[in-house]
C-alpha cells in the first residue's frame, strides 16, 4: 500500500510541480519562434481531401485526425484548399491550404520524427462550436506535456474575416515535444497568417535568376 506523503513532502512536490509548470509558455505569436513551420504547399491543389491519415508533410511530419468522434462529413479532416467556414470567425477558400477537423470533437495531430522545444501553427476554429478549442503537445508516448482551452487563455478572434488565421503555440524548457494536437471546434492549422503558401518557382524562373546573379556578380568584379 502506498503512503500519503509527510506534509513538508508534499509542499515540496506541489511547489516543484508548480515550478515546472511556470516554465511551460503558451505562444501567441511567431515572434522569436524557431520550433517547425507547416508546410502544406503539396496540397495547394485548388480542392480539399477528406483523411483520416496518416499523411506525410515536408520536414518530417505526420498528419493525423481521430477515428472515434465525430466528423461533419463522416471522412476525417480536410487539407488542402476548399471554401470552410467557422461562423463567426470568418470564411476560408481561395488561395489558403489548411489542415482541418471536420467536426466540433476530436483532434487533429502533427508529429514529428525527432523531439523539439517548441511547436507551434496558425491556426483558427468557430467560436461556441463543439467542444472547446484546445492546443496540446505530446511526448513520445502520446502522453499530454502540456494544453491550453485557447477560448479562454488565448482566444483567436477575426469577425468576419476571410482567410485569417493567429500564431498559437506551446514552448518547454527542453526538447521532449514529439506532437503538436488541435482539437475541437472545427479547429484548423495553416502555416501563414493568411493560409498561403511560398511559390516554389518554375525552371525556366531558377535560370532566369541564375543569370541575373551572374550579372550582378559580374558587375561587382567590373567596379573593383
């Protein structure tokens, strides 16, 4: 059987707990962030794909939606480029690529190969819409490190506004980070404030720059 811990015990392990609790930050912007960016430029496609995954993005990451709750259309999350909206908060289409939850339950989870000390994504979801919109990280395990209900500590709010999403993120005193887990809400996760994705230039582009270095070097060697 085990004991109760002696009182002076027990202060001391609730004040270290609280200790290391203190250290864990919840990001409100990209400031000074250096953990992993998403990068959703391979589903830039002009429509969306209903999954439950697993897929696998650039930099080693795997996305994922949970099997057990429910979804709006019975197939997962979307990611990719599709119209979405989340009441409130605005409409979603166009140019933006997102990972989404389909649904007011469940998660939506990223996971990478090796740990870090921060994980963050820009995200949004529809205010008073299913469960409370949460942020979590995870260790190698799947156990919770930390989470935060983002409607109460940090809520993301843009009325009406039209592929708009805000930083959110959690960073710990160490790299033990494997997973970063959005859940509920109609919750989605972008890897730019706006959705939009870096264009990755065409060959007959790199040449063109290519060239226009050269010049430029050349015009350097010419004036010294």
């Amino acid at each position: 059987m085990s004991r109760p811990l002696p009182r002076a015990a027990l202060g001391a392990a609730l004040a270290l707990a609280a200790a290391t609790s203190a250290h864990a930050a919840l990001l409100t912007s990209e400031a000074g962030y250096t953990g992993p960016m998403l990068d959703l430029s391979a589903y830039a496609t002009g429509t969306y794909n209903f999954t439950f995954g697993p897929k696998t993005l650039p930099g080693g990451i795997t996305f994922t939606r949970s099997r057990d709750t429910e979804s709006n259309s019975g197939l997962g999350a979307v990611l990719g480029q599709g119209s979405y909206g989340l009441g409130p908060n605005g409409n979603f289409g166009g140019n933006a690529v997102y990972a989404g939850l389909d649904g007011g339950q469940g998660w939506i989870r990223f996971t990478l190969n090796a740990p870090v000390q921060s994980f963050g994504a820009y995200v949004n979801y529809s205010p008073d819409d299913g469960d409370a919109p949460r942020i979590r990280v995870l260790d190698q395990q799947g156990n919770v490190l930390e989470t935060h209900d983002l409607s109460v500590e940090a809520p993301v709010s843009t009325p009406n506004g039209y592929n708009q999403f805000a930083f959110r993120g959690i960073s710990l005193t160490s790299p033990s980070i494997y997973t970063l887990e959005l859940s509920g809400s109609y919750i989605l996760a972008a890897g730019s404030a706006n959705g939009s994705v870096p264009a990755v230039p065409e060959p007959e582009t790199y040449a063109l720059m290519l060239t226009g270095l050269a010049a430029v070097g050349l015009m350097r060697r010419r004036r010294g």
